[in-house]
C-alpha cells in the first residue's frame, strides 16, 4: 500500500476514535466541568497553536495582548516540537508544552490527563483539527474558545461543538487578525497586530562571531535567501535562484547568505553549485530560535512563502516574497518594507490557510514558472531606490 494513503487511512482512524469517545463521554465531561464551577478571575490560559513556523510567528500577538490586559494570568503555549524555538525566548509565555511529545493515543491522553491538573480556566485553539478541537473539552477547561471554518472536514465540525465559544474563520482575511479577534471572549477587543520575536545577547553575538569569520559586516549589503519551503508546492526553481543571487553579487555587490535548516543544507548547496559567485550556506549552524539573531543582521531578505519569511518581517527586516500560489490576504498585510511577487494568474490562489493543495491540480505550475528571476531583482531594486534598504 502507498504510504501517503496508509498515513491517510491512519489518520481518519485516529480522527474518528476521538469522536467517537468524545460523543461517548460527553456526558461524564460535561458533569465534570459543572461541577467545577465557575472559575473567580482568570488566572490560567492555555493557547493551542498546531501550527508552523510562521503561523507561530503570527501568534505572537495572542500571547502580549493577553499579559498586556492580564498581566498576572498564568499563560501556557501548546506547540508542535519544529515550532517551540519561534517561543524559547519569549518573555509573554510562562509555560512551553509540545504537543507532538506525547505520541499515539495513549500520549495523548497522558497530555489530556496533565492538562486536566493544571485547571484552566480559559483556553484558545487557534488552528482546528480532530484532535486540537477536543483536547480543551477533555481537560475540562469551562471557557473553550475555537476557531471554526467552513472547508475542514466533518470529522472537525462534529467535534468543534465541544467547545462554548467559537469563531468562524473567513477565507480571504489575516489569520493574524482572526487570532486576536478570538481574544474579544475575554474582552480584548483593540489591538496591536506587531509580531515579536525575542533575542537574547549569546544569539546575537553567534551571528556576529558567524559574520565577523567570513569578513562580513554592517557595511555590507547582506541579503539572506531562503530556497525551501514545509510544502514542495512553494518551492521556486533553485536555477532562478542562482541566476538572482548571481545577479545580486555582479550588479549590487550583495552578499549572500543562504538561510535554513540542517534538512536545507543539500537543497542550498544544489544552487550554489549553479552559481558562478560565492555564496554562503548557513543552513544548520543556527537553531531556530538563534535564527533571528542572524536575520535581524541582514538588509533584505527573499523567500518563497515559509516560517523563515514571517520571522525576518517580525525583526524588522525588509522582505521579498516570492508568493507564488498562497492566498496573500490571508497571511498579510505586511507594511511597506515588503514586495510581494504574485502573477495574476486564473487560479491563484490555491493555497489557503485551511486549505493547502500537496500538488497543482492544474498541473502547469505557471505561479511560480512565470515569476522570473528579473520580477526578484527589480522588487529588490525598488527597496534600495525608496530608501527602504538602508546600505
């Protein structure tokens, strides 16, 4: 049997145990949390966040405008392992939880169980799937808040009733603003949308020590390229790439700085094997939370739509970002310091938020085949000609 069908047929399994014993529990459930009672004040809020990278990165205002109104409240983030260094940092988060720690059913249910004795009194569940929809019921927190969207399956729907508030997510809008309108159950209803990320001086000076012993400086105009993306749908060809980051060091003396995991190493190296320059592949000498210590350092940064983009943006560094299928009013706006690269093409987008296609049902790829290496470069351009690169 193929293996992307068995892990499908696995998850529909797993997805349906846990509607089937949630309808079957309910009752003990529902008794339990009333006879807890209501809760005096807020002092324990748990955020669940299943989400990527870059979904974590906009999550960050959840977590300030919460202590920013509840300075006091005990706050707990619920995250997948790949994403917890986005949060290492962050001085708004009292309490890390990896979801992904705690492996099959009877992990979680070990999770459910240490969720239960922590008594929370609210929780936040912003991205829904089967399990994330029933993990607030299960631990009997009374004020369960959930986003809800039309287009996730019916497993998801069945279970999303579990939770007492609820919030549709439209297609179309900021995700980062459905985050924070979820915060108006608790009366937050004006707020920053900024995004943080934090960074401690040992980070900062790894990325000048790394810097210092390649002979780089502020002086120079350091663009950082990532080449990946977590879905090969994303991904612009690694040709286009070297014949940019050839352009960049002939024309305007760039310096570039591949960014990216140990697991990007190879795929950087492939492009700078087509590459007539030196470059410099920095892929797997930085975690990811040591990672924005190196980007902050950059004047520009160009990707393709992935977690390392939404981390640059949130240090204050202009962006490139080549959008190719994703829906962009989705995960922005972001200000002026960004240019998004996106052909106006019949289909596009086909990437949504709740949504996001494994291959082109089209079959022709044309978002990202059209977009040129000379769209890149004159974007990159047009940064340095408004002033919005500072060299």
């Amino acid at each position: 049997m193929n293996i992307s069908i068995a892990n499908r047929i696995r998850a529909y399994l797993n997805a349906f145990f846990w509607l089937f014993s949630t309808y079957l529990l309910a009752p003990y459930f529902y008794l339990r949390i009333f006879l807890r009672g209501k809760t005096a004040g807020l002092s324990k809020i748990l955020v669940i966040q299943n989400g990527k990278i870059g979904d974590l990165v906009c999550t960050t205002p959840v977590f300030r405008e919460i202590k920013k109104r509840f300075p006091s409240v005990h706050l707990t983030a619920l995250v997948i392992s790949k994403a917890r260094g986005v949060l290492d940092n962050n001085p708004r988060i009292d309490k890390i939880i990896l979801a992904d720690e705690y492996k099959g059913i009877a992990g979680r249910l070990r999770l459910l169980g240490a969720l239960r004795r922590e008594k929370y009194d609210w929780s936040f569940n912003l991205l829904p799937d089967s399990f994330a929809d029933i993990i607030s019921f299960w631990s009997l927190i009374p004020n369960r808040v959930s986003t809800i969207h039309r287009h996730y399956g019916e497993i998801v729907r069945l279970l999303s009733i579990f939770n007492n508030h609820r919030l549709e997510y439209k297609r179309h809008s900021p995700m980062m603003r459905h985050y924070l309108s979820l915060l108006k159950f608790i009366g937050i209803k004006e707020f920053s949308e900024k995004k943080e990320i934090f960074i401690k001086s040992a980070e900062e000076e790894k990325a000048l020590g790394f810097l210092r012993s390649r002979n780089l400086g502020s002086g120079d105009l350091l663009i950082g390229i990532s080449v990946a993306a977590g879905i090969k749908l994303k991904e612009w060809a690694p040709d286009r790439f070297a014949i940019l980051a050839d352009r960049l060091i002939k024309e305007k003396n760039a310096k570039i700085i591949f960014i990216g995991s140990p697991a990007d190493r190879l795929p950087i190296e492939k492009v700078q094997k087509m590459m007539q320059n030196i470059s410099i592949n920095s892929a797997g000498h930085f975690t990811l939370s040591e990672l924005p210590a190196l980007l902050q350092k950059l004047k520009l940064f160009i990707s393709v739509d992935t977690g390392p983009l939404y981390m640059a943006d949130a240090v204050g560094v202009p962006v490139v970002d080549i959008a190719g299928p994703a829906d962009v009013d989705e995960l922005y706006p972001l200000d002026k310091r960004c240019r998004i690269i996106q052909k106006k093409i019949y289909c596009v987008p086909c990437a949504h938020m709740f949504d996001v296609p494994r291959f082109c049902k089209e079959g022709h790829l044309r978002c990202l085949r059209e977009i040129t290496p000379q769209d890149v470069f004159d974007a990159t351009v047009s940064l340095i000609n408004e002033n919005i690169i500072n060299l």
